[in-house]
C-alpha cells in the first residue's frame, strides 16, 4: 500500500473516534443535565401511559407473602379522571367497584389506591385469616413502587415488604370469569364425597417422588413434605384460584422446571401442571394416609390415662384439619337439637379409672357417655372403637340426634390417630381422629 493511501485511512479513522466521542459526551451531558426530578416525572409519565394503555386494564395475583399465605386475583381498569375499576376473588364478592388512584412521586414512582377498594381487604389489621397474623392483616399493600416493565408486563414492588408483583394485561375474558375462581374453591378445598388423604406426586421424567399434601382454605396455603426416608424434600406454597385450577407461588420445582400452574380435573379431582420431556406434578387423593404411624396405640388398654377434647366455643372449631364432612356433622347435630340447646365438646376418655368412653357435653342440657372398647388394627394401624353402653345402660340405643355423627368414629374399619406436627393456637399438642371409610376428621388438642 502506498504511503499517501495509509494516511488517507488512518486520517478517516481519527475523524470516526472524534465524532463518536462527541456523541458520547452529548448524551452524557443530556443524561446529567436531567435533575432527578425530571427523571421521576418522566417515570411517572411512563407509568401513566402504560397504565392508561391496556383496553382492557391489568390483572394481578397479589400473594402478599407466599411463606404464609396464598395468592389473590385483582383486576384493574384505571382511568384518566384518577378513577380505576377493581374486582378481586378475596372473597364471593367478584363484583366490579370503583375508586381512585394517584401515581405519586416519592424516592420513587408509585401507584397508590388512595379511596377504599377491594385491594384494601389485604391490608386492614384488624381483618386477620389466622391468630399468628392478629393485628397484621393479610399483609397486603395498597402503594406499588414502580421498576418498569418487562415484555409488556408492568413490574412493581410492594411497599410494605418489598415483594415483586407484575401487573400483566387483562382481557374481557378475565373479568368475565373471575366468578370461576370463586367456584374453584370446593375442588381445592375437597368434596365430602372425597377421600380426606391427598398427596403430591412428582415426576422429573423418570423418578417418581411422593409427598403428603395438606392444604388450608382460610390462609390459601398448602404444605408438603416428603413421605420418603433419606429424601428430605417439601414443597410449601402459597395457592392461587383460577378459571381451570391454581397457581402456586413459590414454584414446584422438578426436573430443573418451575411449575406453578395446576390444572383441575374434574373426573378425578387433581391438579397436574405439566412441564417439557415427562416433566409433571401432580395433586391427587388416595385413600389412606401416605404414612401410616403407631400414634393409634395410645388408646389401647394397658395405655396410661389420656384424654382429647374438640370444643365449639374455642380454637380446635376453626382448625382446617377438621373435614368438611365432620362440620357438617356437627351443624346436624344442632339442628335436631331443640331451641336453645347445642353440642359443646367431644371428648375421648381412654384408659379412665371408670373406662374408655366418648364424653360430649351440651349447652342447655346433660352431657352424654358413650363406654366403648378400643381394639388393635395392627395391619392397618388403626383402633376400632366398638359400642358397649350409653351412661352404663346397655340397653339404649344410640340418641337419635347424636346417631349420625357417633357412627363414624363408631366406624367398623377403624380410625386413623395422629399425633400432628401443627399447633392449633396453643402448644397443646394435637391429635386428630379420622374414619377410615369416610372424609370424616375430628381434631382435637390431648388434654393430659
């Protein structure tokens, strides 16, 4: 190359450096001549434009602390007057209710629902699902820090516990259906026709892993531990209704895949959210516990004296381990009850001075003894309760209004004793009593 033609190029390439260097420096200088405030104006410009964008507003699943509790739908159709449109699926109350919003400036962008709405259900103090969230509310918030959006999604951050939630565009079928999630809660919860065991049931493509599965419909929280020796493995999520099924937050994680969208089954009741190459997760009844334990042998005779009472007018009425079946038989037991009076304990006496023997007690009338031999089912691991005597007599039958509820733990197949790990308000420790030929599960604290 001649000499003339290298000085011709390097002369062009010092020209490009200066000309992108001043480029450079002009858009250096505009980013630093902007005051901070210009900077959270122009944000909250950006957050009205995209609020204001989506034809038919924003949906939410609001889990306002997955550790605890599950996840709440919101729908959101905000306005240019400041007004905004809400639904939820808190509760049955699905209707639409209108309000007002405001994108105030802080240390940074916030949306902030400054009127009462359906939002403010999560996060009033004194409306508490649970005694440990007393005066705590459902830890939800009302003010959303914005950080910006991703892939046509609006990323927030929750004020009160600096949570990420994303806002993702809604459709008219979203508001049409929020009803569904409503009508998602039975199969969730569990039909009394049900049997009350489900577990979880993973699969990575070609290990299969199983895991007890217990879930509470007052917090919308569910846990699972593994039933496997060695592999000590749970899954505790919060659980969101929907249309079809549930979301899950934190994720179910199998096989390197997060699964969090659960489909309902109708046919057979389970929930399976699928993943890539026989990836899948599954929730599904079985008809007897996945552990089976010794925690039955207490009421054997030879035991020492023990005693557990389920109360009406305390803590043990409200426990979620009791079915949806044993409530049921208590109302019935009221309603044939005569005006005024109601059942107020069941309690079980084992290994008494005076016998083993059903003890419940009533507001406006007499307690009732029902004497019973405990028997081993040593294979099934159960106890079979079996009839000796009303109150010493025995020659009466069982009291007509009492004939329903006391067959079941009458049950001939015997009931499962368990000692559960949960408390219920106190440290009492907790047993529950389940039939093993019915959905029927009576919890109760173990009272020496």
């Amino acid at each position: 190359m001649k000499i003339k033609h290298l000085y011709k190029y390097l002369f062009a390439a010092v020209l490009i450096l200066q000309l992108t260097a001043c480029n450079n420096n002009t858009d250096a200088e505009q980013f630093f001549e902007e005051t901070p405030t210009t900077r959270l104006n122009n944000q909250k410009s950006e957050l009205n434009d995209a609020l204001l964008s989506s034809e038919f507003g924003w949906k939410a699943v609001y889990f306002t602390d997955n550790t605890v509790l599950g996840g709440y739908t919101h729908l959101f159709k905000f306005a240019k007057d400041g007004s905004v449109e809400m639904a939820s699926d808190f509760d049955a109350d699905t209707d639409v209710y209108k309000s007002e919003y405001a994108i105030q400036l802080g240390s940074t962008v916030s949306v902030t629902f400054t009127t009462k709405n359906r939002i403010h259900l999560l996060s009033e103090s004194d409306n508490f699902p649970i005694p440990a969230l007393r005066a705590k509310g459902y830890l939800g918030d009302f003010q959303f820090l914005y950080y910006g959006q991703e892939k046509g999604e609006i990323i927030f951050r929750t004020n009160r516990n600096n949570r990420e939630l994303r806002f993702v565009k809604a459709t008219a079928q979203d508001w049409a259906d929020l009803h569904k999630n409503i009508d998602m809660i039975p199969n969730v919860i569990g039909a009394p026709t049900r049997p009350l065991f489900r577990l979880l049931e993973t699969n990575d493509g070609t290990t299969k892993h199983q895991f007890d599965f217990s879930f509470s419909a007052v917090t919308r929280f569910a846990e699972s531990n593994s039933i496997e020796a060695g592999y000590s493995v749970s899954y505790n999520m919060g659980v969101g209704y929907t249309p079809t099924g549930i979301v899950v937050s934190p994720a179910v994680v199998v096989g390197g895949q997060n699964l969090t969208n659960f489909i309902y089954n109708d046919t057979d009741g389970s929930f399976t959210a699928t993943g890539t190459g026989g990836v899948s997760a599954v929730i599904k009844y079985t008809d007897k516990p996945l552990s089976l334990t010794d925690d039955y042998k207490i009421l054997l005779p030879g035991q020492p004296f023990t005693a557990f009472g389920y109360y009406t007018n305390d803590h043990t009425v409200n426990a979620p381990s009791n079915s949806v079946l044993f409530n049921a038989e208590i109302a019935k037991i009221n309603a044939a009850l005569p005006k005024g009076q109601s059942i107020a304990t069941v309690q079980i006496y084992t290994n008494h001075d005076i016998g083993t023997f059903i003890y419940y007690t009533f507001v406006g009338r007499g307690a009732l003894m029902h004497y019973v031999t405990a028997e081993e089912d040593s294979v099934g691991k159960k106890v079979i309760l079996k009839h000796k005597s009303w109150n010493g007599n025995t020659t009466v039958a069982t009291p007509a209004f009492l004939a329903s509820f006391d067959k079941y733990l009458m049950d001939p197949n015997g009931i499962y004793v368990k000692k559960e790990s949960f408390r219920v308000f106190y440290s009492d420790p907790v047993y529950t009593f389940t039939s093993s030929s019915s959905p029927f599960r009576m919890t109760t604290w173990r009272l020496n």
